[in-house]
C-alpha cells in the first residue's frame, strides 16, 4: 500500500554522490501514490511503473544510474519478501522533485510465468 517502506538493494549509488560498492547496499524508500508520480514525470509515468522515494530535501536515498534491474521488494504478511518493482529510471539521482522510477512486476505476471513455464530447447 502506498506510504510502505520498500526495500531496494544496489551496489552502485542510493545517494547522488555515492561510488560503487564492494558491498551489497540496501535503502527503504516509501512507495508514494500513482498521482504524485504522475504529477512529477507527465504522461512518461504509466500504470505499468511504481515510483518510491523521499520527496524531502533532508533524506536523499535513491536509485541511481547503473542500478537498472535491481530490485526492490516489499516484505510479506507472512515474513516473507515479495519482488515488487524493478529499478528503471528516474531524474537525476536523489531529487527530492523526482522520486525513483521501477517497474511494476504485478503487471508482468502473466508474461513471467509464461516465460519460465517454456521448456528450454537447447540451440
């Protein structure tokens, strides 16, 4: 639900100033709602995305450039976590006018399961 506390992992940025990591890093970002994505990135944001992100100038954690694909994943009723998004892209790194950009998985579902259900023909 929005305002959650999602958890992306990355071993590049989650700050704008930030080098690649020996280290796997991991940031929580609150999912923010559909319209105030909307609002910030116009007609590029689509129903297919999620955006999460801290829209105050005081805590700037994000995804950045070279995290594409990461992933970022909301922890279950059950304990359990749960791939949500998938880092894609953004404006700029830490843009407290521009939260993070993800791929909605939940609709892709339909595709993924087809996809890893295909038997493997070995060319």
């Amino acid at each position: 639900p929005v305002g959650s506390l999602l958890l992306l992992s990355s071993f590049l940025c989650l700050l704008s100033d930030s080098e690649y990591s020996h280290t796997l890093l991991q940031a929580r970002v609150p999912l923010l709602p559909a319209l105030t994505c909307k609002k910030r990135y116009g007609n590029r944001f689509t129903s297919r995305m999620l955006c999460a992100g801290s829209l105050s100038k005081h805590h700037r954690v994000d995804s950045c450039q070279g995290d594409s694909g990461g992933p970022l994943v909301c922890q279950g009723q059950r304990g359990h976590w749960v791939l949500t998004g998938v880092i894609s892209w953004g404006h700029g790194c830490g843009n407290p006018s521009f939260p993070g950009v993800y791929t909605r998985v939940s609709r892709f579902l339909r595709w993924i399961n087809k996809a890893i259900n295909k038997p493997y023909k070995n060319q």
